[in-house]
C-alpha cells in the first residue's frame, strides 16, 4: 500500500502528461548585419497566427560562470509586441562575437489564459551561429 501511495504521490507532483511543458527552444540564426534574429515556433498563437510577446530577457556569462540579465524588455520603452512565428524577434542590444549569450522570449495569448504560456529560450555565441 506505502509502494501504490508513493507511486500516485510522484504522478501528482509530475503534472498533467496530457499538457505539453511551458519550455521551448528558440531558434537563432545570424542576420546579414552579423546580429542574431530569434525566433518562435508555432505554438501559443492567435486565431491569426500570431504570438504575444510578454518579455524578452538577454543574458551573458561573466567571469565567476554564472549568466547575468543584460537586457530585457520588460522597461517602459519596450511595448508588449505581436510577433508571427518564424519570423525575427528584433533585441535592441549589440551582440558580440566570443561571448555566450542566452536568450528567453515568453509569449502568452490570450492574456488571461495561463495555460498559453510559453518559454522559449536559447543558448549561443555569434560565430557558431549560421545565417
């Protein structure tokens, strides 16, 4: 009886298997201009095929390892924007080459359904990246 309880105890906490995880990876590519252009699967869209950007953060690792936030969209100059899955998600911030970079993008839509919540993020340095 201990064995079944620990077992239904486990399967709870895990989650629904039903519902796909929030975690996506975001594709990054290298644009003509030598910056990278992010961008999300079609996934959390409108009925027009579009996402909801909520905030996009940038992250670069620093001497100790760890990554530190750079840039995020979260400020008042930067408004909620909709982006087309598959299309470049622009950040105004200037990448360089021979540092590593991570990258999040949430979307939601609509607002007031949670469940849409997506994650999508992406580890990288310049060169490695292709056009």
């Amino acid at each position: 009886m201990k064995k079944k309880s620990l077992i239904l105890c486990c399967t709870m906490l895990a989650g629904c298997f039903f519902h796909p995880g929030p975690i996506r990876t975001a594709a990054v590519s290298l644009k003509e201009d030598g910056q990278p252009c992010f961008k999300v699967e079609k996934e959390s869209v409108t009925a027009n095929n579009q996402s909801r950007i909520l905030n996009i953060a940038v992250s670069k690792r620093v001497a100790d390892g760890s990554m530190h936030r750079i840039w995020s969209s979260n400020d008042l100059h930067f408004p909620i924007k909709v982006v087309v899955p598959g299309e470049c998600i622009l950040v105004d911030y200037k990448f360089e080459p021979y540092q590593e970079y991570g990258v999040t993008i949430y979307t939601i839509v609509p607002p007031d359904k949670v469940e849409t919540k997506r994650f999508w993020g992406a580890y990288f340095q310049l060169q490695d990246l292709k056009p």
